[in-house]
C-alpha cells in the first residue's frame, strides 16, 4: 500500500528474565554468577536451608526462615531431629541493608555476616571459659591453703547487667547457675532463657511486693532478712506448690547503711522461720566491708563463722546452717580461707561493669 509503514512484530520478553549474552568467565567469576540473590525480609522465597560446612569438630548449619538467618550448632553423634540446639540468630531485615527495601541483596553477604556472628561468639566463649578456668584455679589455691576440699566450694557467676544473649554464650561455657541483685532483671533473664534450665539465685535486698515474682521463678535467695518477706514468699509458694532455698542475710560489718540482720538479732529471727514450711533454710549470707585492708573483710568472715556455730547449736530442729555465702570478685579467697561454702563472682568472669556496685547494693553508695 503506498506511503503505508510496516512495522515488523516485536516479540515481547521480560526484562528480569532475559539471560545475560554468554561470555568467557573466570571460576571465580563463575562462582559469583552462581549465588542467588534475593530482597531483604524474603530470604525463604530464596531457599530453605543454604549453607552447610564443618567447623573443627562440629557442623553448622545456617537455615533461612520468615527472614532470618539461624544458626544451629550439630554436633557430631547426635539425633539432630531429636537434639536442636540454637546458638545464634542473626536478624538480616532492615539490616544488611540500610537502603531500598527492593535492593538486591548477595547471599554472599549473608554468609559474611553469619561468620561474622560466629567468630565473635567464638571469641566471648573462650573468654568466659578462660576467666572461668582462672577463677576456678584461685578458688582450688585458696581450699588447699585453707586444707578443704575444692568440691566443698560453689561458684556462683553474678550475671546482673550481662546481656541475656551473652548469657547464653556463658550456659556453654560450663555456667549452669547465674545470681542476679535486682528481682525485674533475673525475672526477664529467667523467661528469654528459659529453654536453658539455668538455677537462678537472686542475691539483692527484696521488697514484700515482689516476693510474688521470685517465687515464680528462683531456686535461691540469697538475702532474707524480713519476716514479712518470710511470710509473703510462704504464701507465694505454696500457692504454685513450690519450695526455695534461702540464706539469711547477716549485716557483718554493722554499717548502718546497709541491710541484714545485725549478728545479735539472728538468733531471735530464726527462731520464727519453722512457721514458713516453704522456706529451706540452707545457711547464712553477708557482704563484707569494702576496703582494700583485706583484714578488715576478714573480720567479716570470722563474725560470720562465730554465728553459724551458734545457730548450729541453738537453731530449731528442721534448719540447716551449713552453708556461708561471702566473697565476691575482691575477696573470696579470703571467704574460702574462713568457710565461705558459696562465692558469688561477676567481675572477674564477665569483666568490669559499666556501674559502680553502689547502683546494684544501695549500702555502698
């Protein structure tokens, strides 16, 4: 037809799936042109489960699920279908990328990050065993010196202001048992780690109102020093048909400032705690003076002794005193040198606080 355009047909072809024009590649280029890619917050459209490599003397296997990238822990010998033993899990939306949301993301950058995670952890691990393996090398000095039995001494890792992530790290690393001052913080640890059946000590000073949350959860406490908290803490328990093991708190340095029962009103104080059935009465617990004359933290520890074997004799049938919690990071080798049964440590396993112990024990401010 004259002066008529002919247009020719046009096949139609998505952009997103045209194929790149073949060229000659290098093995690494090859491998690159090989990894998926997928948008952040989509990982599970992309595959299920994606890498899988040995680690010394165990597998780690990093899974893709709703957008996150966990990591579990396979050891060798063992069920993994029956034995799932979590160790990370690392958050990857909004995260490796800070920009648009429809970014094309690497798996390669997944797998960074997730070595990333996992070399870190590695080094908290052997940290914590490390200062464990130290403090736990004083502890055994110290009963020699003394001539006792290093089973005879129990380690209590203060875990207050450790992050329930790191905590985690330190259950693997042999800490099964974790005290905590304040009741609100123990209370949070003990339900974001509940899948570890840690034996939680709560250590700090309890007001009446909260005796309904430690009974919940704790296996100790290590500061009764009230009968009205004596008596809360009874109801509580039987209430949820549970028992607690408790140390009563003895003001051994006789500051004003700070609590416990001085050591001439234990006697009269332990006779009223038969009426609380719910209470195993275990021992007794102190908090020496603060000072660098270790002398004077050793005067502490003697009063402390010169009570237990008093209440030895003269407490009601039913109560148990054998056991003295005292000493902490500064002096419980000096504790274990005069009876100490329990030494509660945080410092020298966990590292120094970002507060001072006045923010944690009032008394010390």
């Amino acid at each position: 037809m004259p002066g008529a355009v002919v247009v020719a047909p046009v096949k139609r072809v998505r952009a997103c799936a045209r194929a790149p024009a073949r060229t000659r590649m290098g093995g690494a280029e090859r491998r690159s042109a090989r990894r998926p890619w997928c948008p952040p917050g989509r990982l599970i459209a992309m595959r299920s489960c994606a890498l899988r490599r040995e680690r010394r003397d165990h597998v780690v296997e990093h899974r893709l699920l709703d957008g996150r990238c966990q990591v579990r822990r396979l050891h060798p010998g063992v069920d993994h279908h029956e034995k799932k033993v979590s160790v990370a899990t690392i958050m990857l939306e909004n995260d490796i990328s800070s920009g648009n949301q429809d970014e094309l993301i690497p798996y390669s950058t997944v797998g960074k990050k997730l070595g990333q995670e996992m070399q870190q952890r590695d080094e908290q691990l052997n940290k914590i065993k490390e200062h464990l393996a130290i403090v736990r090398g004083r502890i055994d000095a110290a009963c020699q010196k003394a001539g006792r039995d290093p089973y005879s001494v129990r380690l209590l890792p203060v875990t207050k202001t450790v992050p329930a992530e790191q905590l985690r790290i330190a259950h693997a690393a042999g800490c099964l048992e974790m005290g905590e001052n304040k009741i609100q913080e123990a209370h949070e640890k003990s339900v974001v780690l509940g899948d570890l059946n840690i034996k939680w000590s709560v250590i700090g000073h309890l007001q009446t109102n909260k005796a309904k949350y430690l009974a919940r959860f704790a296996n100790e406490f290590h500061a009764l020093d009230s009968l009205k908290v004596a008596a809360e803490l009874d109801k509580r328990l039987q209430i949820d048909g549970r028992s607690l093991d408790v140390f009563v708190q003895v003001n051994s340095s006789g500051e004003a400032s700070k609590f416990g029962l001085l050591p001439d009103e234990v006697g009269a104080f332990v006779d009223q705690l038969p009426n609380y059935s719910s209470l195993r009465i275990k021992g007794l617990m102190t908090l020496a003076v603060l000072s660098t004359d270790h002398e004077r933290a050793r005067e502490c520890f003697l009063k402390m002794r010169a009570v237990q074997e008093m209440l030895r004799q003269e407490a009601p049938d039913g109560l148990s005193f054998d056991e003295l919690s005292m000493g902490m990071s500064g002096d419980y080798e000096l504790a274990i040198e005069e009876g100490a049964t329990v030494v509660r440590v945080g410092q020298a396993i966990f590292g120094k606080r970002p507060l001072p112990d006045s923010h944690y024990w009032p008394e010390f401010g």
